[in-house]
C-alpha cells in the first residue's frame, strides 16, 4: 500500500512539473476585428486573453501624445481584454518630471474611453510597453506608481525585455504587479549577421542566467512574426514585416546565397514594397521547433514560477505557419 501511495504522489509531482501554462495572444493591428480563421485559433487554444494595443505615445512638439489609436470595429464577446499602451522611450527622456503624473491620468482617461467599444467585461488590467533604460527609469517607474495609484482596483502589468533581466542593477525593477518577458529580439536586425535577430535561442539563454532571482511575478512572450531585412549597394537597410522563405522561391526574382539570404535579380514590388535590382534579403522568422526549445529553456529557469505564454501576434498571416497543436504548451 505505501508504494502505491508513492507511485501516485510522484505521479502528481510529474504532472504538476509539466502542467501546461495557459496561453494568450498580443493583438498589435490597427484595426480589431477578428476573423473566423483567427477565432479558431483562439478557440483551439482556449484563449482567455488578448492583449490589445490601444495606442502609442509618443513626443510631438515636446508634449506626451497619443498617436496610432487603435479602430475598433466589433465588440470581443470571449476574451477578457488587456489594454496595452506602447510609451517611447524618447518620452521619458524629453518629459518634464512634473508631467508625469498627466501623463498617467491621459492615459487612464483614454482607456476608460476606448474600453466600452471592444468589451462589456469588467476591465481587469492595463499593461504598458516601454523600453526604459537607466536614464529614464527614475520617470517611468515614477509613472508606475502614479498609474497604480490612479487605478487602484487593476492590475497594472508592464513588458520587461531581455537586456532588463540581465542588467537588472542598471535598469531597475519596475513597481508593478507583473511583468511579461519579451522572449524575443536577441540581437538587432540591421546588423544582418547570419543569427536570427528575432529568437536566437542560444544568445537568449545567457540574458535569462538569474532569472529565477528576479523578484517579479512573470509571464513569457514568444514571437510568431516574421520580417525580411532589405540592404541597399550602400548599406542601407529597413523591415518589411511579414515575409518568409517562401515568399521568395520565384528564381527569376530572386538568387538564393545561402540560407536566408537572397539577391534581387530584378526590381518589383515586394508585398507593396519596391525593391530594386541587387539589393539583399534576408529573412527571419521562427520555426515550431524553436518555439518549443524557448519554452524548454525557460522552464528549466523559472520552474514552475511563469504561468501564461503569449504568443506575438495574433494574425492570420502568422497563424497560417503553425498548426493549432504546435502551438500548444507542453
């Protein structure tokens, strides 16, 4: 009887070691509105959360001001709604010290706006995207606070990317209640090296060495999206978003070099982009399997302490490269 007894605690433990985590989406689009292929998606999965862009900020004219709101064509009757709000960094810097407490207001007074057109739930969390850095961190957790404040009854929850994790003493530890790791964007895409600039699962491990000291509550972010980086004869480069491998198998458009990397061999549009002849291409995306090591490797560091993975972003356009299983939580 008492090895039965063990045989089931250990099962438990087993099964409470890989209990799987619960997922949600971003949704970064201008225009919210889901379509029947997305739904499905969210539907498979048992989503209970998007997480939804409502608008930037940014300086202009040397004010904090909103830019990019979100158009809201149907109401979400399925998902709780998390408002998320994108500040520059460049706001920060350039906000007087005395603004910041009108910025928190602005931006509590814009939600409470724009809430009632994509949801009838009761608003539960507003979460705030900022890349700071050690100059700015005195303002923007200054603004944290004064957003927990003014909205007392919320969750307030805010992205902390890789580089935050790792220089933790530089940038500081926001005062919120959460925080959602940006499990992403391990190196820059203009450098155009041969390592994937979105995950790099390798150059993403040794940014999360001491994350399990870390004294935030966190949730995890992977990347579903994909981009082709475009250099001109004279360096030059920009993103085109969207683009994969596949995108570019028309031989009489393209050479390939090696992989990821292609020659324009005549000019055209490319997804409403013209690009000339002799320009370079590279591209990046993230493959099921990759997606899994990151959820491996972050497990072996956080254990049991992470309990949503949110994939970025919710589009048809990424969503077609994954099957509803591969994107499942182990």
């Amino acid at each position: 009887m008492r090895k039965i007894w063990v045989l089931i605690f250990v099962c438990l433990l087993l099964n409470s070691c890989q209990q799987k985590k619960n997922i949600a989406f971003y949704f970064w689009e201008s225009n919210f509105q889901i379509s029947d292929f997305e739904q499905h998606y969210l539907d498979s999965l048992a989503v209970q959360q998007l997480y939804v862009r409502f608008f930037d900020v940014d300086i202009k004219n040397g004010k904090a001001v909103p830019v990019g709101t979100i158009q809201i064509h149907e109401k979400n009757k399925y998902q709780q709604i998390i408002p998320v709000v994108f500040i520059t960094n460049e706001t920060f810097k350039v906000l007087p010290q005395k603004e910041v407490t009108q910025l928190a207001s602005n931006i509590q007074r814009k939600i409470s706006f724009l809430y009632p057109n994509i949801s009838d739930k009761t608003l539960q969390e507003i979460q705030i995207d900022c890349d700071w850095t050690e100059s700015t961190k005195e303002k923007y957790f200054h603004f944290l606070n004064e957003l927990k404040q003014q909205n007392k009854t919320l969750q307030i929850s805010a992205t902390i990317r890789l580089h935050q994790i790792r220089d933790r003493i530089q940038t500081g530890i926001p005062p919120i209640d959460k925080g959602v790791l940006m499990y992403y964007a391990t190196s820059n895409p203009l450098d155009f090296k041969d390592k994937n600039s979105i995950l790099d699962n390798a150059v993403a491990q040794n940014y999360i060495k001491n994350i399990d000291s870390y004294p935030l509550k966190l949730d995890v972010a992977l990347p579903i999206y994909s981009w082709a980086i475009v250099e001109n004869q004279v360096g030059e480069k920009r993103l085109i978003n969207n683009i994969r491998n596949e995108d570019l198998i028309d031989t009489s458009l393209y050479q390939k070099l090696k992989p990821n990397f292609y020659v324009v061999k005549k000019a055209h549009y490319l997804k409403g982009n013209y690009i000339y002849e002799d320009f370079t291409i590279k591209t990046e995306s993230i493959s099921a399997q990759d997606l899994k090591i990151a959820q491996e490797n972050i497990a072996k560091k956080l254990k049991n302490k992470w309990e949503k993975i949110l994939y970025f972003q919710l589009d048809s356009s990424n969503l077609v490269h994954y099957s509803v299983q591969q994107l499942k939580t182990n």
